[in-house]
C-alpha cells in the first residue's frame, strides 16, 4: 500500500492507496518541519489548534537520531577517529613516517618514473569505495589542536582530498592508504605550494627527496588544525 495526498486538501491529509470499498480513514497531518535559509519552523497540529516554534538542525538531527541505531563495527588499526560524513561512515587513519615506492606518470606515452621516497606521518580520510583525503602531520594527532600540513605529494588538490583518476578503491579501509601510494600519480590536483623549499614545483621536492630515509618536517606547509578535519571543514574549502 502506499499514501497518495489529497491535492486540494489544505489540511495535509493522506489517505491509504486501497482497493475500492475498504473504509480506511485518512492519515492526520501531527507535524511538519519547514527549511528556511535563516531558521527551521516546527508546526504541531493537535486538537485543531496549530503550535509554531523555532527549533535548530541539532534537535532535529537528535529526534532522528533516537530511533536509529550506529555503530562503527571494527575499526582498522591506527584508526585515529570515526565520523558520519557525507559518503556514510568516515576513519581516519594514521601511517608513521616511512619509505613509500610511488610511480609518476609524467608524461604520457612513455614509462613511469618511479621513486622511493621518505613522507611525513599522514593522516588519511577514508570511507569505503572512495579516494582518501590526505595530510601531513609531524607526530600522531592526540589533540583537536594539533596541526596538520598539506601531504607533499601529487593527486591531491587544495582541500586535501585526493584525485581517483583511474583507479578503483575498494572497501578495506585500511587499506586506502596502501592503494593510494600503489596507484598511478601524475601531475594533476593542486601540487603546488606543499614544500617550503619548492613551493612551486613538486617534482623538484621529489628528485631531492628520492632514495632518502627520512622526511624534512621543516619543509611541511601548514594547512589546518585537527579539529577542522573532524568537523569536516576541508569539505568546504
């Protein structure tokens, strides 16, 4: 059965899509929500009188809220936090400083160039089947106001999310971070200004860097605070 409005019923009544003759009565409008730009309207209708009050997205995310049921099931190692974001469930997850073992697609028709190079601590945004944002951070994140720096390498653009281009992510989260440094890189997204030293001009950071052990944190960029990755902020920029 489904619930067909009467057009022409100002009162807001549905009734039931039922076969003819059955007397079912109509559904009464309780209440409705109306989404301004500036306010949220709340209209009761209860004993045929009409109750109107403010209310905020908070207490109407919180009345949603208290009939649904989340859980972030097993959360990947080194995860840092978990967020419902606008993809459905997000974890950032930490990588310690390391050697990665990228290839770069500098110029097409011809081979790769690949390089080993030492990167930073990064913090990765993940969610399942979706390219991971990416950002430097010289230790673990253990506070809101930490800092965090623009990751210094390619396919990211300025907000720190990260470019698919061809390759398809799958659904391990823990994974993302692996994929992300296993697919192919190239000269695209936003790589500049994510280097002291080279601020405009990546490639040249990678050919000096590349066969090192350990990343320069001098070099890193500043970009944000924790904090605004956990309000998802970096979505807007």
């Amino acid at each position: 059965m489904v619930l067909q409005p009467q057009a022409e019923d100002p009162t807001g009544e549905f009734h039931w899509a039922t076969p003819a003759g059955m007397e079912v009565p109509p559904d009464q409008l309780k209440l409705r929500l109306d989404f301004y730009e500036e306010a949220i309207v709340l209209t009761v209708f209860e004993n045929g009188q009409n109750t109107v009050r403010l209310v905020s997205a908070t207490d109407v995310a919180l009345a949603i809220a208290r009939d649904s049921e989340f859980s972030s099931g097993f959360l990947p190692r080194d995860a840092l936090w978990w967020r419902s974001g606008r993809n459905g469930q997000e974890v950032a997850v930490w990588r310690p400083p390391r050697v990665w073992r990228v290839a770069l697609m500098a110029e097409p028709l011809k081979p790769p160039r690949r390089f080993s190079l030492p990167m930073p601590g990064l913090v990765f945004i993940c969610s399942r089947g979706n390219p991971p944002g990416v950002w430097a951070a010289k230790r673990r994140p253990a506070s809101p106001e930490d800092l965090v720096y623009k990751a210094p390498a390619f396919n990211i653009f300025s907000s720190g999310l990260s470019c698919q281009g061809t390759h398809h992510y799958g659904a391990e989260l823990n994974q993302l971070p692996e994929e992300f440094f296993a697919s192919f890189f190239s000269p695209t997204g936003d790589p500049k200004n994510r280097s002291i030293r080279h601020p405009d001009n990546l490639l040249a950071l990678w050919e000096e860097l590349d066969g090192r052990e350990k990343y320069p944190n001098d070099d890193l960029v500043e970009y944000c605070r924790v904090k605004d990755l956990l309000e998802g902020k970096y979505r807007r920029r």
